[in-house]
C-alpha cells in the first residue's frame, strides 16, 4: 500500500490531504473503516462528515462511506485539521465581524493580531478571541460551544477579511474550497519599485531559507520548497513604490512577501523580506525623511486581505466579502499620492534599487 501524506500548514491554509493506493491483496472493507485504521488521530465521524462534503475519492469520483474498498483503488481525502489538545482561554479581545451565521464566521483582522497560538504564545491570538466571542452567541441548553475551525490564516501583521468555520462539516466544505483553489483571495500590496508592465505573473517553489529559518526562500528550479503561483496586477503607481493587487493560486508560507522580494519588489517596510529601508528613491535628505515619516505611519509590511470570495459551505451560494484599506495604509497613499503630484520627475535624481541589499536577502 502507498501512503503518501501532503499537509498544507502554511499562512494561508490549514487542511491535510492522504493519498493512498491500496495493494493488490486487500480486501473488501468499508471505505470508513479503512480510512480509520490508517489514518492516526482521525475518527470515523471526522471521515463520514468529510465523504458527505465530498472530500473522499476513490479513484476520481466522490465516495460514500460505506462503498467497498478493492484492490488497486487510488483514495484521497481533504480533511481540515484537527482541534488541538492544548486548553486555550477565551479572551475578550474586540473583533470586526463582517459576516456571521450558524456555520461561518468571516473577520476583519486587524495587523499586531497573532492568528493561531503556538511556540509558547497560548494568548493573545485570533484563537483566544473566537472562543470569547462562540461563548457569548445563544446556543441550544446542552450544545456545546462551537470551536473555532481555520482552513487559512494571516501573518500577525497582514490584515483582511478571514473566514472561519464553525462546525466540522463547514469546515470540511471550507478546507476542500482552498484545497481545490475555488476560492478567490485577494490582497493588496504596496511594494518597492516600478513595474514595466501592468500585471504578472510569479512562479516559484517556496520553501524555508537555508540561512534564516524564520523567512522564507524561492527555489526557481524547483529543487526545494513546494509550487507556488501569485498573479499580480498594478493598481497605482507613484515612481518609487507601487501599489498591486495580488491574487493568490497557492497558499505558502508568506507567498506575496517572498514572491515579491524575488521579483525585486519588496513590501513596503517589510522587515523580514528588506522593505525596511530606502530601496528607490532620491540621493535627497529631505525624500529619506519622507520616507521614515511613512514608515512610522506604517510600522508594518503593507500588506491586506481585501477580498474573499467562497461558495457557502451549506447552501452552496456564491459570496463575496471585502474589506476596505486599513488606516495605516490609506495614510501612506494619502502621502505618496501628494508627494508624486507635488515632484516633477525631472527634480529627482534617482537611484536604481539597492542591488546589493536585495542580493543579501536572497
């Protein structure tokens, strides 16, 4: 039998995926039954809720729970990723509801929020947030309070629309939604530099930094790291920096960031990725001050989920929810856009991009 297991834990998605071939010897056992005993920590309701949603195949095909398992089949199965044993507090941290109904909760999340606890940071989080905010809705006497399910997350710093299921069979809907990239996500990025054309597109594998375990790398051979593809298109221009929308095909670890860093572009004042310094500009001292008032406007990388489009995961209809600039952002425009209107391009003397820093992040 081969067993070949993909997980996908990365910022944007938090689901598993088994494939498995069964051998040419096995016999005839319930779909359910053999999942359940290869699968660890995975229960039989977790499996019949996920082959209700669709999310098991044998052999291409959606499969019920109790169809036959025979020699040769190729099984799949999407499953989100399983609560965690971990008790976690709730805590009475505010949060921007766009939209809420019994099966899906969507956010507006606001930047300096950590999503998901973890690496001894058990408060604080998106997480700890959720459990306060299930424990205030009316529930049935005996219900228990729903648990807070992610099938993707946010960098601490990245604000945007999220959405979070709230029961196992809304979730398994959701997970097999960015499994199957039906789902729209779109961000906007204010990024270092000019583009020469309109729009793009990046394709790299992304996996982690050989030199920096806590940032991310693109292996444009393929060598490393998994599949990764990010369309991007330009909104706004304002000489030095640039403002895109990014539409994610994939969900990797910091995809935009280090997509756009390998490009040349990093984020604006993106530390991690180099965007924390003069990248494009003039030799002026007075454009380097411009610059750091920006950067103290926006202490973070500039970096928003403004749209998600999802197909809801019990009525099946189509829904579009957006969020609008955080303030922080719209106040950097607000500058740029004055500063660009204000300076011929002839009064600047410019620099190309800093070569060498962009090497060194590489």
């Amino acid at each position: 039998m081969e067993n070949e297991e993909v997980e996908a834990g990365e910022e944007q998605e938090l689901y598993e995926h088994h494939r498995i071939v069964c051998d040419p010897g096995q016999s005839l056992v319930r779909l359910d039954k053999f999942l359940f005993d290869r699968l660890a920590h995975t229960s039989r309701n977790r499996i019949q809720v996920a082959a209700k949603a669709g999310n098991v195949l044998v052999n291409g095909k959606s499969a019920k729970p109790s169809q036959k398992v025979k020699p040769g089949d190729e099984i799949s199965i999407v499953l989100p990723y399983p609560q965690r044993e971990v008790e976690l507090a709730p805590e009475d941290i505010p949060l921007t509801v766009l939209y809420e109904d019994e099966h899906i909760l969507v956010i507006d999340k606001q930047a300096g929020l950590v999503v998901h606890p973890g690496h001894g940071n058990w408060t604080g989080t998106l997480v700890n947030a959720l459990l306060f905010h299930f424990g205030k809705l009316p529930s049935t006497p005996g219900a228990e309070i729903p648990r807070p399910g992610l099938v993707h997350r946010l960098d601490k710093d990245t604000s945007g629309v999220m959405v979070v299921g709230k029961t196992e069979e809304a979730l398994t809907h959701l997970a097999r939604q960015f499994f199957d990239r039906t789902s729209d996500r779109r961000y906007n990025a204010l990024v270092w530099g000019d583009f020469e054309e309109d729009e793009g597109v990046i394709e790299g594998h992304i996996g982690r930094s050989p030199k920096d375990r806590t940032v991310q790398h693109v292996y444009p051979e393929g060598d490393q790291g998994r599949s990764a593809t990010t369309r991007w298109k330009v909104l706004e221009r304002f000489r030095y920096i640039t403002l895109v929308e990014c539409k994610l095909e994939t969900g990797r670890t910091h995809q935009i960031r280090v997509h756009m860093q390998y490009m040349g572009h990093p984020l604006f004042n993106d530390s991690a990725y180099g965007g924390d310094r003069v990248l494009k500009g003039t030799t002026f001292t007075k454009y380097k001050q411009f610059v750091e008032n920006c950067f103290h406007l926006l202490p973070r990388q500039a970096l928003h989920a403004r749209t998600l489009d999802i197909d809801h995961p019990i009525t099946g209809e189509r829904m579009h929810f957006e969020s609008a600039l955080p303030a922080d952002m719209e106040a950097v425009l607000a500058k740029w856009r004055i500063y660009t209107a204000a300076k011929p391009l002839d009064d600047d003397k410019e620099e190309p991009l800093d070569k060498e820093a962009l090497n060194n992040m590489k």
